[in-house]
C-alpha cells in the first residue's frame, strides 16, 4: 500500500513537472492537491505501526531513508561496542528470517545485558548512518573511525539495578543496630525500674515510720504523700521525705547506671562503675552545732576536698585516716577540728561504718554547706554563697553494676545509720572551745573572701558612682531652661569640691596617725 | 535499728514540701549528653541532606535515638520527636535521590 500510494506520488510530481503551466494544469493541481495530501498522510501514518507490515523481507531492500537506519544496521551494530542490539520496534528488520512471528519482535540479547540499553547511543547510530545516506563523502570517512571491532566490554550492572538485597549490606548492618539500641533500651529502663520498686519496698517501711510525708513531686496542692518514687530520668529516681522532728526533709536520689544507653552500656565493660544512692538532709539552724565534718573513701575525699566549697575552706588539711577510731584503711577522714571527729565517731556510728565499709562512698557532715565551688566570669562571686545545714550521704550499690533487686535490702541497715545520725547530730554540742575556734574559723573565712573580693568590690563602688556623675550630667545637660542649668551646674561642681576636701582631710589624718 | 525513745518521730506539722532543686544554681551537676547528641544529630541530618551524604543521614538517626535515651522526663517531647523525624527524613531524602547502596568506607 505504501509503494503503491509513493508510486502515485511520484507519478504525480513527475506529471506536474512535466506538464508545466497552464490552467487545465492548474486546475488539476488543484484537483489533484488533496489528493496527494491524502495519501502522503498514509505511509506517514502507517510508518509509525511499524509491527502491523506483513512484508518484512521486503523492508530490507528497500532503499527509502526511513528504513535506511534498519538496513545499515544490519552491517555495523554488532560489533559496536556496548550498544545493545535495536530495541524490538527496529529489531524485525535486523532479523528478517525471523519474522515468522507476526507482530511481536524477538530480541536476541547478548550476555550480561538486559533489555534496556542506551537510547543516546541509539540515537547517534540513527543519526549517523542518516547521514551516511544523505552524505555520501563523510560515510566514507565516519566508515574509517568504525571498522575496527572494539572488543566487547560488558559493564556490570550498577548495583541499584541488581534484584538482590544483598548489595544492601551496610544498611541492614545499620537497621540492626538500632534494633539493638532499642532492645537495650527497653531493657535498660525495665531493669532500672524494678531495682528502684525493689529499693523502694525494702525502704517504705523504714521510712514511713520516721517521716510523716514520704514520697512528694512538688506539684500536689495538697501535702499527701504519694508513697512512690518520682521519676527524673530513665536512670534517676528521687524521694522526698518530710515531717519529723531534728530535720527539715530528706531527699534521696537513686542514681543508676545508665543501663537504657547502649554507649554507656559499652563504655561500662570497660570502666566498670556502680549504682549509687544519695541521701541529702537538711536541717533547721537549731538542728546542729557548728562544724564541718567528713569520712569516706580516700579518693572520695580527694575530690570533695577540691571541689566542694566548705570543704576546701574550713579543712584545710589532708584526708586523715581514720586507724585511731578503728576504721578500714579504706576510709579516710576530713574534719574542721578534732573535737568534731570525737564527737562524730562514738562507737555505734563506727560500727556502722567498718561493716558496710565497702558501701560507703562518702559522709558529710556540714553547716556551711553551698554546694561545689562557683566560678563566675567575673572571676569571683561578689556574695558569700548560700549556706545550708547539711548531710550528706553518698552510698554505693554492691554488684558493681550488676545489681539484682535483691542487692538493695543490703542498703538497708545504711538508712538506719542515717536515721541515727540525724539525731546524733541535733545532739551533738561543741564544747566551750570548740565553739570558740569554729567562730574563728568561720570569721576567717568570710574575712578572706571579703579580701578576694575586695578589688572586684571596689570597682564595682567606683563604676557606680561613675554611673550616677553621669547620669546627673545628662540631667543637666538635658535642663531646657539655662537659669536652673546654671545652679544644678553650681551645685555640681560644689558638692565635687566638698569631696576633693574630705579626701584630703583623710590623707592629712591617715599622715599625722602614721607619723 | 529503733532508737531508745519509743517516741514517735514524725511531725506532721513540720512537713515541708518538696522544691526541685533548681539548675542555674548547680549548673555542672546537668548531664549534657541529651543537649550535645540533639545538636549532633541535626548537623548530620542537615550534612546528609545537603550534601547527600548516606552515612550522615544514619549517623543522625542514632545521635537522636541516643540523645531521647539520655533526655530527662521533663524534657520537651516536641523536641525529640522533631529531631528524630528530621533525621529519618535525611535517611529517606538521601536514599530517594540515590537509591544505591551505601559503600563502606574501607
């Protein structure tokens, strides 16, 4: 159909070239123009369902250039390197004894490669042996840079490609990962948990029989114990009793090892640590005598000494042992004075202490308590930090981190000690000298400070009155009316005289009494 | 364990109520490990997403899980989650624009 409808084209044109001007040549030009626009319309149409020809064998022979890309690429598609063979539209045409199947195209693929190939390189194939056909001069010369066949490199397929999941290794590798986290997580926060319930049955009893609010987040309206822990962190739980007598509240933080975090959880096999328990009373002012008093591990004690304010201050000497009082060699002693230490140590407390030695992190006993040691930009704080009378125990978990539930009834004779040292300690009076020295001591202490802070201070004063010259000249400055600028300007410079006389007075003074 | 006296040492009148001790006053003794891998974990993702980088994106998945491990529980919760829906959408935005597998560094 389609030669035929080219045929009658080119007869067409032939006619019309041949027949030259002339109104019958008009008129059958005219007659004959959509005609010849009909069936050009055809092989235009028809070209596109390139499937539906039935004579396939025919296409190679012939020589129209919309077949001329099938018909060269017969000669040079398969040796091109990594060009996969013609899609399957452009395939029947390579194949032609092949095309016993009507319709549908058989691709022959080569090894290695899938159906889907480059169509970029296709194009350029088309375009080029295009224009080897319109071009006759440059087909011999694009023939020269092809006959060569370049050996056939097989690319592998790009790994995104490929059906297996293997290839995904490192992310399956990280999914797990998280897993892990997450499972160490839900773990971790379990076993927290019933270590603290497990503390805090153990406990109930002992507590609730000495305080009258046991268990309080702070938010209630009314003051009703809550009888449960509250809970900070997955790791921290506190406690806050209240209500009895020789002390204002206890609060006391169960600090565990943070077993929910993986990363600690690997950190921890290599420095092992242990769950601790502290324990912070604090006192009313008529609860304790003035002293500041501690005992625990040496290394303990090291730190408190450097870190905590009132401890750096007031004892001033090394951690002591504690031998005298018959306590381990584990154990080491800071104390203010040793009165203190005779009074604090009677023979019960130091019962307590040499049987649960292992437990025992740190006791501290303090009436100046503040907390670690400030350090402010400025360099120094300019007020004595806030004082508190305070004990504090810091104990530790047996187990070392492997704690079960069961571990925490052996911190139980602890909080008794606890409890005896309250009263103990509203008990506990420094005689008539020891009180004289803590005096001393305490004086000595904050006259240093002043000293410290004596410069700051001074500054401080001098950027004040700085401030306030300034302020008072802007105020003149701002007086609209010149009369009342005038007298604030007099006044100003009056009351400056007044000072410049005083200072002088005291340097001729401070002169005559060195003198 | 019970003292000499058989008194009863609960005062219900004395009862003070509980103050949670407050952190510009001790700011040292602040864990800040939830802070640092919340910071951590949104510069990865912003890496991952910006320069299309596979391992940052993961990299910040775990910041984030680690730092909502670590969070104290009066802690923002919108702050977590937002952190940990940034970080997998770094994970899903990296993989979206290159589905390939990720290289091992070695």
């Amino acid at each position: 159909m389609r030669i035929f409808g080219d045929c009658l084209r080119a007869d067409i044109v032939t006619r019309i070239q041949q027949e030259g001007s002339g109104s019958t040549m008009r008129h059958l030009s005219i007659l004959l123009l959509p005609l010849f626009l009909l069936l050009l319309a055809f092989p235009v149409s028809g070209g596109r369902y390139n499937d539906d020809f039935d004579d396939g064998e025919d296409l190679a022979d012939f020589d129209d250039n919309d077949f001329a890309e099938f018909e060269d690429m017969s000669d040079d598609a398969v040796p091109e390197a990594g060009t996969a063979p013609p899609p399957a539209r452009g395939s029947p045409s390579l194949r032609p004894d092949e095309d016993e199947d009507e319709n549908e195209a058989t691709v022959e693929l080569e090894d290695g490669q899938d159906g889907f190939d480059d169509s970029d390189a296709q194009d350029q194939d088309i375009y080029s042996k295009y224009d080897q056909e319109e071009f006759e001069g440059i087909g011999d010369m694009e023939k020269t840079g092809h006959p060569m066949k370049d050996p056939l490199i097989i690319h592998t397929v790009p790994a995104h490609l490929q059906n297996s999941w293997e290839s995904y290794y490192m992310e399956i590798l990280m999914v797990t990962g998280l897993l892990a986290y997450i499972m160490n997580y839900i773990i971790g926060k379990n076993k927290n948990s019933r270590l603290a319930q497990s503390w805090f049955n153990s406990h109930r009893e002992l507590l609730e029989s000495n305080f009258a609010l046991v268990g309080d987040d702070g938010t209630s309206k009314d003051a009703v114990s809550t009888g449960k822990l509250n809970q900070e962190n997955e790791h921290i739980y506190n406690l806050w009793c209240s209500g009895r007598v020789c002390c204002e509240g206890m609060l006391i933080q169960l600090k565990f090892l943070k077993r929910q975090d993986l990363l600690n959880v690997l950190a921890r096999m290599m420095r092992p640590t242990c769950d601790q328990v502290q324990i912070k009373v604090t006192l009313n002012d008529e609860d304790m005598d003035t002293f500041v008093f501690a005992v625990g591990t040496k290394k303990a004690m090291g730190r408190l000494q450097k870190e905590l304010q009132d401890l750096s201050e007031f004892c001033g000497d090394k951690p002591k042992s504690g031998a005298k009082f018959g306590l381990p060699d584990s154990l080491a002693i800071l104390t203010e004075m040793g009165e203190v230490t005779d009074g604090v140590m009677d023979n019960k407390m130091v019962h307590y202490i040499t049987n649960h030695a292992d437990k025992i992190e740190s006791i501290h006993f303090s009436d100046q308590f503040s907390g670690p040691k400030v350090m402010q930009e400025e360099g120094q704080p300019l007020k004595l930090p806030e004082t508190k009378k305070t004990l504090l125990f810091t104990f530790n978990v047996p187990g070392m981190g492997n704690t079960s539930p069961k571990d925490m009834d052996a911190l139980l004779p602890l909080m008794n000690m606890v409890i005896y040292s309250i009263d103990k300690v509203k008990k506990l009076r420094l005689n008539r000298e020891g009180k004289m020295k803590a005096d001393r001591n305490r004086a000595r202490v904050e006259e240093n400070f002043l000293k410290q802070t004596h410069a700051q201070r001074q500054e401080a004063a001098q950027t004040r009155r700085e401030e306030k010259k300034r302020a008072e000249k802007e105020r003149i400055m701002n007086e609209e009316d010149p009369e009342r600028q005038r007298r604030l300007e007099e006044a100003a410079q009056r009351r400056e005289q007044k000072k410049i006389e005083k200072k002088q007075m005291k340097m001729k003074q401070i002169k005559v009494k060195a003198m | 364990m019970s003292s000499n006296n058989m008194a009863d040492p609960r005062r219900q009148n004395k009862i003070l109520r509980y103050k949670p001790p407050t952190t510009e006053t001790n700011p040292t003794l602040e864990d800040p490990t939830p802070d640092y891998m919340n910071l951590l974990g949104m510069i990865f993702s912003m890496c991952g997403l910006m320069l299309k980088l596979k391992w940052c994106a993961w990299i910040a998945v775990y910041c984030s899980f680690i730092s909502f491990a670590n969070s104290r529980s009066s802690e923002d919760t919108k702050q977590m989650m937002s952190s940990f829906m940034l970080s997998i959408s770094a994970v899903v935005m990296s993989y979206l624009q290159n589905p390939q597998p990720m290289s091992p560094p070695w």
